[in-house]
C-alpha cells in the first residue's frame, strides 16, 4: 500500500525512526549540535558570565537560553533551517526583547528587510550550522556588547523598527492577498 509517496512499510519506519530519534538528521546529531553550542559560545560565559540554563528539544527543533545576571540570550533552530538569536533584559524578558538581526539593522550591518522576505522559506545546510553560529556570535559580541552587560537603552529602538516591518507585513498580505 502506497501513502504520499512512502509504502506502508517504509512510511511506519521513517515515522518511527523520525519519533524515536528526536532532533537528529542524518548529518545532525544531538550530541553534535551540543558540542558545537558548547564551543561557539564559551567565550560568552568567560568573558560576559552566561551560563547555559535550559536546551529544549522538539522533534526537529532546538532551543537553548543562557543567562547571565542582566540579559538572556535565546537561540533557536530548527534542523535544515537558519539559526535566529533572541536577546532579552532578564528582568522583563517578555517586554523588553529584541533580534540579533534587528540589532544588526540598527546598527547599518545589515539591511532591513522587505515585507515580502517575511514568507520566504530560510534553508540552510547543516554543515554550515557551526560557521553560521560562530558568525553570529562574533556579531552579538561586537555590536551587542552594551547588551551582554545590561544597558538595554536600544531596545526601544528595535522594537519600533520590528513593529513598522509587521505593520508593512499587514500592508503586503492585504495587497498580495498572502497567507500567513
């Protein structure tokens, strides 16, 4: 019996191996991805005291937070896709919250988005998970420093420009008729 593509047989196989082993492809393991978070982000713990608080596993997602005593870091990725970084006041998280990428923005690193960007799809091969991350790391340390060490005073910032780049997602989903 065929199923989208899959005999029964192998579809219950691909199921189970896909349920049995969470968070692993075949070119990713867990204790890969672990080693790689370790090593790309222990200059965070010397230099600016962060420590890894929490790694949440989903089936083919991560998320980990580190912590030091004024701001949160969260990174997040999802396997076969480009790893995104959270940085928080640890005191009011939810509230006071913005993106390495918003960051990068404000700083003139990077260019602000298009509203159509907002519904590509994002791949990235998994071997380029480690170059990537260390990337950003180099980018967190050199342009969020003032953030590592708990002066938030750009925040507001990012959160407006992050707030008119939704506002022009609105415009482009009731203009292009897209689906969220």
């Amino acid at each position: 019996m065929k199923l989208d593509g899959f005999t029964q047989d192998s579809g219950i196989t691909y199921l189970f191996t896909y349920l049995a082993h969470p968070f692993e492809s075949e070119t990713m393991k867990k204790s890969e991805f672990e080693k790689i978070i370790d090593k790309t982000f222990r200059g965070l713990e010397t230099k600016y005291g962060f420590k890894k608080v929490e790694t949440t596993y989903q089936q083919r997602s991560c998320a980990v937070r580190f912590q030091n005593a004024t701001t949160e870091l969260g990174l997040t990725y999802e396997i076969g896709g480009i790893p995104w970084l959270t940085i928080s006041d640890l005191s009011h998280p939810e509230e006071k919250q913005s993106t390495l990428e918003w960051l990068l923005v404000e700083r003139g690193v990077e260019k602000a988005p298009t509203p159509d960007a907002a519904f590509l799809t994002t791949k990235m091969e998994e071997n380029k998970l480690e170059v990537v991350l260390k990337k950003k790391n180099q980018q967190l340390v050199e342009y969020g420093a003032d953030l590592l060490k708990g002066d938030f005073t750009i925040l507001p910032k990012l959160k407006d420009r992050a707030g008119k780049y939704a506002l022009e997602c609105k415009r482009y989903i009731a203009i292009h008729k897209v689906k969220p």
